[in-house]
C-alpha cells in the first residue's frame, strides 16, 4: 500500500538509444524520451486486386503497388509524429520503416525513439533515419535535421520471365532498351526521396541507405530510398546548382570528408542490362562450359560493370564533381538470359563552406554497439521473428 504522503514514483523511459547514443545526443543538448511506434493495415486483399492488372507487364513501375505502400508507410509515420507530439518530444531518430506480411493483411510499421531538448524549445520538432551516434555527426558537419524522408517504387521483376521468346535471337551485349528502362526506374526512387525534403524546405538529404525489397511473394520488387532531409549552408555555387544533394555516405565518412574540406553533391547511379545470348541465366550458362575460365563471358561481365561505371562518370561529370566515393555495385540475375548491373555512390566536392565544428569525434561516435540478443532456437521452430532495431 502507498503511502498518501510519498512522491509517486517516477516513471522509467523506455528507449531505443544505446549507451554511445545517449553520450552523443547529451552532447547534442538531449536526453532521451520514449519509443515511439506508429503503424497501418492494409487488407491483402487489395493487393490481389493490384497483382491481376500487371501479369502480363514486362518490367517497369507497377504504380498501383507503389502508391499502395507509399499511402501505407506515410500513415504509419504520421502515427508516429502523433505520438512524438503527445509526448512533447523535440526529435524523434533512428526512423525505420518496414512491412510486414501477416496471413490476410499488410502492416505498414513504424519505430522510432524520442528525444528531448535539455534547454529551450525547437519551433519545429525533427525526425531523422539516424541514429544518435549519426545525428552527432551530421550536425557536427552543419547538417540540421528536419525530416525523415522516403522515396520508392515498385516495379515488376518479370522481365525475363514475360519475353523470353523475344530474347532467344538476341545477341549478346547490353539490351539498351532495358537499360534505359531500368534506369529511370531506379531513378524514381530518388526523384522522391528529393521531392519530398524540397516539400519540407530542405536542401540536403543524408544518410541516405537504399533496400531492394521482395514484395510478398509476387513478381514485384520494391526499391526504397530513406534517408534525413537536412538544412546546410549551400553558399557555394557549386552546391546550390544541384539543389537538393543528396548522399549515400555514411555519418562518419561525410563528417571526415567535411572535416578535410569536401561535401556531398549528388547519389549517383548507373544502371546496365546485357544479354547472354541464350536463355537460362548465369547459372544455366556456366552448365554448357568446361571446367576453366569462360573468356567470352568474362569480357562480356566485364564490359556490362564498365558500363555501369561510366554512367555514374558521366552523371558525376555533369554536377562538377571531384570524386565518386563509396562506390558499390551489384549484379542481379533477371532471368532470362538478362542481367543487371548497377553501379551507386556518392559525388563530392571540394567546398569552402565544408567544415566541421569539432577537431575530431568522439570515440562514442565511432564504435559500434553489438548484439547482446540471440535467438537459436528461431530456426528450429520454423518461424521468423519480427525485429525492430534502433
């Protein structure tokens, strides 16, 4: 029984942050506050009714399926920034946003955790994709959150799939055809991703990570851009020609760039699809061979990521860049006999408003925290849990 003369007791926060990100935000002038959970169900029924108008479609955005999980995954966050609201929070970090297919319904899910201001008050509380150990860099750089921001698309996958026929007689080489195809639709992802930080009067989205996402078991795959629009100081010339940039680099990697006087300008992709020659796939060809290096097949494999490598040059190129950093390429298996290359990283520049307000981060900022949690029955059960990681 309590006493009616005791101080109730104070209720504990329950957070998100680890103890390296609690060092950074006090850093910051915050403390931490609450997880914050916003979420949507959609009927997967709906998406029945989407997936009968697309069988038939040869690659390409499937707009029904991305406007769907756009619609789903805004109104999860905006339960979210309710909830940050009803608990007076001044920042919300470490924004996920993810899907989870139950046995009839989509749930459109978003996590994230609070923080608080020590002293004042923000006129526009934020909401950021990072980390407390990320905003520290971020904002050490010059770059002030505003909010987290998402740009995707679905698209069909079913390229080799859907014309197989048409690709018997080709010859081996890049399908150009398909090349541009795939560009501008892995484009779309970050024409919105831009959209919406110039919709929150940001000129800088950072931290930008980029997920190739199955969509529940249909021939459609989603690509999704997150990242946090952010407000620098763009009085170079050379930044306010690109207008909003935009960055794949890690929180560490801007910050040291910045701290030796350059700056992000643009994510730059390039995308290329070749052609085998024959129908099968990678695997299938390796099949016909003996045992030894297939020369044809190197050179072709070799010319399709030098391909891909010269779009990134020439995009880099036309927005004044310095360097590509963070280069990263990937192949992906369309079937068919068709694969694509995708090459992705960041153009920099040398810049004098590049700068970062202290000599060198914290050790707090750097290291890494590790899992103490580990489930080895989950397999033997044959199931899969549900994590959400801040």
């Amino acid at each position: 029984m309590t006493d009616p003369g005791s101080t109730p007791l104070r209720k504990s926060v329950l957070s998100g942050l680890s103890g390296n990100e609690m060092y950074c935000v006090d850093l910051l002038g915050y403390h931490p506050g609450n997880l914050l959970v916003g979420n949507s169900v959609f009927s997967r029924g709906l998406l029945g009714s989407l997936s009968s108008g697309f069988r038939g479609m040869v690659g390409g955005e499937i707009t029904a399926i991305t406007n769907m999980i756009t619609q789903g995954r805004h109104l999860s966050m905006q339960r979210l920034i309710a909830e940050m609201q009803q608990s007076q929070g001044h920042g919300a970090t470490s924004v996920t946003t993810e899907l989870i297919f139950h046995a009839q319904n989509i749930e459109f899910l978003s996590v994230a955790s609070t923080v608080h201001q020590k002293e004042g008050v923000p006129s526009v509380a934020f909401t950021t994709s990072s980390d407390g150990q990320e905003l520290f860099c971020q904002m050490d750089a010059g770059y002030q959150p505003v909010s987290f921001v998402m740009g995707n698309v679905a698209y069909s996958i079913g390229v080799g799939r859907g014309i197989t026929g048409a690709f018997r007689q080709l010859a081996k080489g890049e399908v150009t055809e398909y090349s541009d195809l795939f560009s501008r639709t892995r484009n779309l992802a970050l024409q919105r991703i831009v959209a919406e930080a110039q919709s929150v009067g940001a000129n800088a989205v950072v931290g930008i990570t980029t997920n190739i996402l199955p969509f529940g078991g249909t021939a459609v795959q989603e690509m999704l851009m997150v990242g946090t629009a952010s407000r620098h100081d763009m009085s170079d010339p050379a930044l306010e020609a690109v207008g909003v940039v935009t960055s794949d680099l890690t929180a560490e990697e801007m910050w040291s760039l910045a701290r030796i006087g350059y700056a992000p300008l643009k994510l730059v992709m390039g995308t290329s699809v070749y052609s085998l020659g024959f129908v099968g796939g990678i695997t299938s060809a390796f099949k016909n061979f003996v045992k030894g290096e297939i020369s044809e097949l190197t050179q072709l494999i070799y010319g399709a990521r030098e391909e891909s490598l010269a779009k990134v040059q020439q995009q880099a190129t036309a927005v004044g860049a310095d360097d590509v950093i963070g280069i990263k390429t990937y192949v992906y298996d369309l079937g068919g006999g068709l694969i694509e290359f995708l090459a992705i990283g960041t153009a920099v520049k040398r810049s004098t408003v590049a700068s970062t307000r202290s000599q060198q981060l914290p050790p707090q900022a750097i290291v890494r925290d590790r899992d103490t949690f580990f489930n080895s029955a989950e397999a033997s059960y044959g199931v899969t849990l549900t994590r959400n990681q801040q």
